[in-house]
C-alpha cells in the first residue's frame, strides 16, 4: 500500500542522493522535451543543486535536528542489567551498533535482538557480541511494526527488563509509540554515524555529514507529523526521553 512515507522512503526524500538523482531527471526532461518548460527545468535544476548545498551547511543541518538533539546520545548511563536489548535497523546504522555494544557489554546475559533488516547482524558480532546471543525479527518493515514487535515480546516476557535501540534522530517518534502502547522499556538513542565537527571553520563550510543529518531529520519531521495526522501519536517531540 502506497503511504506518503513508503513514497518518501523509496525515492529517499529531500536531501537523498535518490531525490536528487530523481529531481534532475525531471528538470533534464523539462529542458529536453519540453520546449515551453526548458526556462522551468533549468530553474528546477539550479534550485534543486543550490539547496541541497544549503542543506550540506552544518549550521542549517543542526536547526533541522534540532528537535532531535540529544548530548547524552551514545553515553546515557546504564542504570539497569537488560534482558533483551532490542536495536531497531534504520538510518545511521553504525551509531546503532556502537549503542548496542555499549549496553551488551554492560549486560553480557541479554538477548540482541535486530528487527527489520539484516545490514546490523554482522557488524554487532564485530563489535564482540556472540553470535549465539543474537536473535533477528524479520518481519518487520516499519517503526510501528518494530514497536509492535516490541508490544508482543513484553507480553511473552512479562518480567523481562527490556532497551530498544535506534537513531537519536528516530527517539522522539519511537517514544510517541512506546507510550501510545503504555510500554515499560528503555529507549536509548543512538549517535548518528558521524556527528558534526563543531570546532573551527569547518562548522560552517558543507560536508556530506551535514547533508545526512539534514535528509534524516527532515525525514523525522515529516514522519512526525504524517503520525500524529494519523493519530498514531500524540505529542511526539515532548515524548522524547531526556
């Protein structure tokens, strides 16, 4: 079923190399063959290139992000021996595993589990967590299924203390579900892949780190919002843990 957001994720979204690669096939066609629409596409292409360079500047990148800052993000302190450490796969998947980690290694007796894709499967066992205690949920496909999921494993382990893991970007719409499902577990939120460099000029001039975090949090923001429209969420910024 075609949602906004399955469209969103195919194509990739404002600051994605495939909406970029997509919105210059349009203005190439507007120039091309459409001789009443080359002034167009040519202004298509020229605004499409010239925002995505606005998008690639720190500064613009962190306003974006903003509603998703999180300084504890990768260091929140583990109060709390988990049975289950459940990662959601998504965007930002190195940050995902080192959190992962980070929280295994301080309950070396808890279950890994990756739901949705496998891409995280691999790296984790890199990072030193046994592959005997990794388990992979499949059939998920998007974060209300992971939280779902999530729903269904603490009704089978009603005792279980339970850490989901995913992008600090993702928190505040995974903590909107988690208490619309009145869950009791532990949100962590993961760094992003690579968090901006804040020292020198090199915060103001463009990177393809600043383009990412720009495409993901707009993703977030537009995903925010189709949740709440759809009533999937109530206040889904100020759900946040912090």
């Amino acid at each position: 079923m075609l949602t906004p957001l399955s469209v969103a994720k195919a194509i990739g979204g404002p600051g994605s190399l495939g909406f970029l690669v997509a919105g210059s096939l349009l203005g190439l066609a507007l120039v091309r063959w459409w001789p009443r629409g080359r002034a167009l596409g040519r202004l298509w292409i020229t605004t499409l290139y010239l925002a995505y360079v606005i998008l690639a500047l720190p500064p613009v990148a962190r306003q974006i992000a903003a509603p998703f800052a999180d300084e504890l993000a990768g260091r929140r302190r583990v109060q709390a021996a988990f049975d289950a450490v459940i990662v959601f796969d998504g965007d930002n998947r190195r940050g995902r595993v080192q959190e992962t980690a980070r929280l295994w290694r301080a309950s070396h007796q808890a279950t890994v589990i990756v739901s949705g894709e496998p891409w995280l499967e691999r790296p984790l066992r890199e990072a030193g967590i046994p592959g005997d205690r990794l388990v992979r949920e499949k059939d998920s496909r998007t974060t209300r299924d992971q939280v779902a999921y999530v729903r269904a494993y603490a009704a089978r382990h009603p005792d279980a203390r339970i850490a989901v893991v995913a992008s600090r970007l993702q928190i505040p719409r995974i903590a909107g579900l988690i208490h619309g499902a009145a869950l009791t577990v532990t949100l962590y939120g993961a760094p992003v892949d690579k968090e901006l460099n804040g020292k020198g000029v090199w915060r103001y001039l463009p990177s393809y780190a600043a383009l990412r975090i720009s495409r993901d949090a707009l993703y977030e923001r537009i995903a925010l919002v189709y949740y709440r429209w759809k009533g999937w969420i109530d206040d889904p910024i100020s759900s946040s843990p912090r």
